[in-house]
C-alpha cells in the first residue's frame, strides 16, 4: 500500500510519503483545493477547466519514489495499484461505486474517490504481488465489472485528488508505504481481532501522526486545527509510556524472556514517544521559553544544572511528569551527563505543583501565535504560487485592438511570447513612430527571442507574426516576383553587350537565412523604413552566421540603437552600401541553448539588447499519438490530438506560404487539451494551440489599420 503526494522541484515531478489520515485529508481539504474543485464542476463560460485541473494536489498509490525522491524513472512498485476509470454517467458512478465497496474484502480495497470533473472514479486496491501493474489492473476491471482507462496503466500514473466529500472509502493500510515484497516495520493489523491489538493499532497510528507533526512543516503550520485531536493522543500515550517505564524499572520476568526481536520493537516504539504537547513541538515551546527567560541563550556549563531543573519543573505540566518524556525532549546543553540530566528532572518532579504557571501559558500563548502567523504566511505563499502561472497575464492592462487579438489566439499561458514577438512587428510598421527615452525621441527598434523547448508551442507565434505583416509579405512578393523577372532577362542576355540594369526593390521582410552582403544590401533599400526579420528556429542563424557571428551582432546592435552603418569593398561588383540611420527590427524563435549558439560573446552589449521571452515548461507534456486531421478537415477542428512538433511544422508552412492575411486556424483549447494531460502536475503547462474563435485576425487587423489611417499613411 502507498500513497504519495507530487510536487515541483527544478521542474521535476517529485514524491513525499504521506504517513497518516490526517496528513492525506487536510492535502484534499486545503481552501485551494476546494476553490479549484468547485471551479472545475461548475465553470464559467470563459474558464479553462484543464487549466484549473491542473492546479489540483496530485497522488501516486502505484510505486515509491527513485533514490533521489524523483517520480520520473521510479521502477520500485508499491503494495496498491491506482485504477482510474472514465467516461461514466452519474448513474453509471453510483453503480460501480457501489460495486466496489461491496466487494471491498475481494478487491481489497483501500480507496475511492469520484474523479475532479465527476464521470469517473479513482479506485486504489491491494496489488498481486505475483502479476505486474496491467495483470493487477485487468484483474480489478474483471471483477468489477467496468473498463479501465488504457491510457493509465503505467506505475508512474499521478491522479488529481478531490476533497473529502469525493473520498467514498478510505482504509488505513493505504498508508503503509513500504515496497511491495519487503517486510514492514511495525505490525499493521487490518480486522483487529481483539482489544490489545486495537490499542496497539491507534498507538503506531498516533506515533506516525507525532513524527509527521514533528517532521513536516505544513503539518505544524496546520497544528493549531488539530489540537484537541493531539492531547487525547499525547494523555494517552504518556500513560502507555508511564506503564511501560514502571515495567522496565521491575525488571519483571516477562520482560527478562522477550526475544531480541520483541526488545528491537519495543526500542522502536519507544524512539516514537510523543514530541507534540497539543500539536505544538515540544523543541519549539523549549526554544521560546529561553527567548522568553535566558535572552534566547541555551544553558552553558556554569548554569545548565539550574536552568535544566528550572525547565524542567515547569515543563512537567505539559508532560504529565513522565521523567521519561523529559529525558526525551530536554537536550543535553554543552556536554550535560546525561546522567546529571536525569537528576534534575527527578529533583524537579520532587517540588511541589499546584497549578499551571503563567509563564508556561505565555510561552504556549506565543508559541500559538507564531504558528498561526505561519500558517497565515504558508497559505498566502500557496495562493501567490497558484497565481504565478498567470503573473503577468493578470497584470497585462487593457489591449488595444490586434494585440488582445493576438494574446487570445495563443492563449493565456502564451501571452508574453505573443508580446515580445508582435512588437517588433509593430515597431517596424510604426516605422514613422518616435518614443522619448531618457529625452531623446527614438525609432521603435527591438530585438527580442522567443526561448522554448519542443513542442512548447513557438510554433503557434509565427502565424500571427505573419498576420500583422501581411500587407508587407504582398508588397514584398511583388518585389521579389519582378527581382526574378530581371534575373530571367539577365541570364538571357548574358552574352549581349546591352545588360539589363539591376533595379532596386525596397523588400522589407527579409530573411535571415543570409549573408551579410546581401542583407546589408537589403538594408540600404528600405527608402529610411524599418526592415522585418523573423525566424522561427534559431539555429538557421547560428548555422548560416557561423562564421560572421560578429558581424551579425555588429548589425544587430547598431539596428537598436539606430545607428549608421556603412560597408565598404574595392570591387566594383561587391557590395558597398551607406546607411545613415540602421532600421531593422529581429524575432527568433528556437530552443533556450540555441540561444546561447546565437549570442555567442556575453560582453559586447549584444545580450543587453535583446528581449527574451520563455514559452511555458513542458517538461512533463504528454506528446498525443493520434494524428493531424486531413487537408480537407474542418477549420477550427481540434488538431491537437497530433505530435506537437508535426503541428509546429504545419503552422511554420502555412505561414511561410505567402498568403494574404493568413487564417489562424487550429484548436480548441477547451476541448481535448484535458485528456491529453490528464496525467500532468500543476506547474506543467502544456503545448497550447490556437483558438478557433480568432480565425479572423488578419481582418480585425485590416480592421484596426482601417480605423486609424494616419499613422498607416505615415508608414507609407
């Protein structure tokens, strides 16, 4: 049996046990995770309910955790294996639940829960040992009755938890968390036969939920929620501890004839003793106590008799006047026999006691303060994490028209990307605009990247770059049309004494696949405008720059400042060109260590002027096998159930096509963008496609030039 809840750490997926009820309830009943919850049963029309899903606390029942606490290659299967079923109507839920809970003895059932979004059911059973992960799974889908989902099979399956309410068994073997085939520790007793037996259960129960407390700081942050719950666990206990030290003190002839074994048990139980006085550790009320009475000192060798008997007699009214509770949580200060120790804890148990002190209760009354203001603080971090996803997506203001187009055609996750990409693209139709910075009137001149693994979703950037420049990518086919007219003329003419003459196109998009020549040559003919450079993989500029890198960066450079540039050769045929003011704006797209091939020196200023933008980490995004859907599918069809990178490729040819006003056509995000991460983590966020509500882009861009004709006539 196991259960382990998932969390981010470096952008992997990592597994902590949880060892109690307790611990496990209060993950599902956090106020988050009932916000989301409810989000997902009952949305709003503009909610993303696979994005609110993937907010949701997720559990592994199938297999512990790599050496380094990873989930990501975990091979050790658990003693439970996590069934998950779907596509069920409500009635259809209520009958298997049904089914499962009757046979809950056959099954071996350890937990039921209904699913986030409610047509389905997570079902965690007892594994065969003898059969592996699908043979276990088709066995529990035979006896029950229902299929499984084939997709979930695999030990590493994560499942979104829901809340209490949702959890319609729990059993208390669920929280064994010892490998399947290895021998448990401590005895877990099931059915308890007999009245011992359920004493000794409770007892290894309270212990775990003691160490939990002690060891996991949510669990303290949480303490004051459980207090009462943890006195009844510390008064009983400390009486079984009392008992069992007036027993060792006999020295009876029944404790003389245990085993080594039954010895090496009691040695364990007793290493578990309680450290929690009403959920409060007992480490931290000492800590406060000598802020409060010793100016946050620990006793030294000159005053650590006293200070230790001082301690003592006022901590035995929060520990029962156990003296072994005390040896247990009163350290040994700067080198204290512990014999010594010992003493002073008995001479202070020998005073006279009356009643509570007061300055025991202002210690617990601070101690309870400082806890709250932690949990205060944990629960706004949580909420402040939940929300950093969509950061600076809640912080964007008000959009002006072809911008807010755009940032809805990729999503929320995608906004910044869509940003620093358009605006570029903006800045060069602006090319007439000025900006005062720091007092001096500037040209909108950018460079930006757009840094992303595969499949991350850059490829969804380059069709609406190509619908803000589609004006200029007509204008700059025509140009190109007639350059290929003069080069059939002139290859006719070749060995004619009268030679066409070279004429000059002032093409604006230009491509980056290049040499410095004819880009410079580029350059010079713009007529003053600012030329355009999109590439949506970097590499084809480390490739093709390799060995002009330099003078890459060069031009890059004085582009944002707007500087002139001037290129001079002794032939006649070479390129020589003398431009007053450089104006050229640059977007790539390519993964983050294609970065590092493009800037390749980190002192010349290069990396000062470029704007870099991060897609989304996908580090965890299942690649969907189906494929795309055929030329003549319906637009605004769902294509995401294709390999995320052949999508890219797609996008990249429709954009590269040299239509007029491209069609974002694509997915919808709503749809199946759910099922196809349903095994994923909060923190992941996934390939996003376009939406099929933004297909008209490109018009509400024609639009929005059309509304303001001054500044287009001024572009020119």
């Amino acid at each position: 049996m196991s259960v382990h809840v998932i969390f981010y750490q470096q952008g992997h997926k990592m597994m902590e046990a949880v060892a109690t009820e307790e611990t496990y309830r209060r993950y599902r009943d956090s106020q988050a995770q009932q916000r989301w919850v409810e989000t997902i049963r009952h949305p709003k029309p503009e909610t993303d309910v696979s994005a609110a899903k993937r907010k949701l606390v997720q559990f592994n029942y199938s297999c512990l955790p790599t050496e380094d606490g990873c989930l990501k290659g975990a091979k050790r299967p658990s003693k439970s294996v996590g069934m998950d079923i779907d596509h069920l109507s409500a009635d259809e839920v209520n009958l298997v639940a049904a089914t499962a809970i009757d046979k809950k003895d056959e099954l071996g059932l350890l937990m039921l829960e209904r699913s986030a979004r409610g047509g389905g059911l997570h079902v965690v059973f007892r594994r065969h040992p003898e059969m592996d992960q699908e043979a276990n799974l088709r066995w529990a889908s035979d006896l029950l009755g229902v299929e499984y989902d084939a997709g979930a099979k695999d030990i590493t399956r994560v499942f979104f938890a829901t809340t209490s309410e949702d959890l319609l068994y729990l059993h208390e073997d669920l929280f064994d968390n010892t490998e399947c085939g290895a021998p448990t520790v401590s005895t877990t007793v099931t059915k308890p036969a007999s009245k011992t037996a359920t004493e000794a259960a409770a007892t290894a129960s309270e212990a775990k939920q003691r160490t939990e407390r002690t060891d996991c700081g949510q669990t303290v942050s949480m303490a004051s929620e459980t207090a009462s719950t943890a006195s009844e666990a510390v008064s009983e206990t400390t009486e079984q501890d009392a008992v069992e030290t007036k027993t060792e003190e006999g020295k009876t002839s029944e404790t003389a004839s245990k085993s080594p074994a039954e010895e090496k048990e009691e040695k364990a139980a007793e290493a578990e003793g309680p450290l929690c006085y009403e959920g409060i550790p007992y480490d931290r009320i000492i800590k406060k106590w000598w802020d409060f009475y010793n100016e946050g000192k620990t006793p030294s060798k000159s005053n650590r008799n006293t200070l230790t008997f001082e301690l003592a007699v006022n901590l035995r009214n929060i520990c029962d006047s156990d003296p072994q509770l005390l040896n247990r949580i009163i350290p040994c200060y700067d080198e204290f026999p512990e014999a010594e120790k010992m003493a002073c804890i008995r001479s202070a148990l020998g005073e006279k006691n009356t009643q509570m002190p007061k300055r025991v209760k202002d210690v617990l009354t601070a101690v309870r303060q400082d806890m709250r203001a932690e949990a205060r603080e944990e629960a706004e971090e949580e909420e402040a994490l939940l929300q950093d996803d969509l950061y600076y997506y809640d912080a964007l203001p008000k959009m002006p028209q072809g911008v807010r187009e755009s940032i809805d055609a990729v999503g929320p996750y995608l906004a910044m990307p869509a940003i620093f990409a358009i605006t570029p693209a903006i800045g060069m139709l602006a090319t007439g605009v000025r900006v005062d910075i720091h007092g001096t009137p500037s040209q909108l001149n950018l460079i930006s990247y757009i840094a992303g693994d595969f499949a991350s979703g850059k490829g969804s950037i380059d069709p609406i770059v190509s619908a803000w420049l589609s004006e200029i990518i007509m204008a700059d086919k025509g140009y190109l049309e007639a350059e290929e007219e003069w080069r059939a003329r002139k290859r006719a003419a070749k060995n004619k004494k009268e030679q066409p003459e070279e004429p000059k196109y002032p093409v604006r998009y230009l491509t980056l696949n290049n040499t410095v020549a004819n880009l410079a040559d580029r350059l010079a003919n713009t007529g003053g405008k600012h030329a355009f450079s999109f590439t949506p993989e970097a590499d084809t500029v480390a490739q093709k720059w390799r060995t002009a890198m330099c003078d890459f960066s060069v031009m890059l450079r004085q582009a944002y400042d707007g500087t002139p540039y001037n290129r001079e050769a002794k032939s006649a045929d070479a390129v020589n060109v003398h431009i007053g003011k450089l104006l050229w704006n640059v977007v790539m797209c390519g993964t983050p260590d294609a970065l590092y091939r493009v800037i390749t020196n980190y002192t010349d200023g290069f990396q000062s002027r470029v704007a870099v933008a991060r897609t989304p980490d996908n580090t965890f995004s299942a690649l969907a096998e189906s494929p795309l859907p055929s030329d003549g599918a319906t637009q605004g069809e769902n294509s995401a159930g294709g390999p995320p990178a052949a999508l890219d490729e797609r996008r990249r040819g429709t954009a590269q096509a040299g239509e007029a006003g491209p069609r974002l056509a694509g997915t919808n995000p709503h749809r199946d963008a759910g099922e196809r991460r349903q095994d994923q983590g909060a923190p992941a966020l996934p390939h996003l496609p376009h939406g099929d509500a933004h297909d008209g882009l490109s018009d509400a861009l024609s639009c929005g030039r059309a509304a303001h004709p001054a500044p287009r006539t001024e572009r020119g």
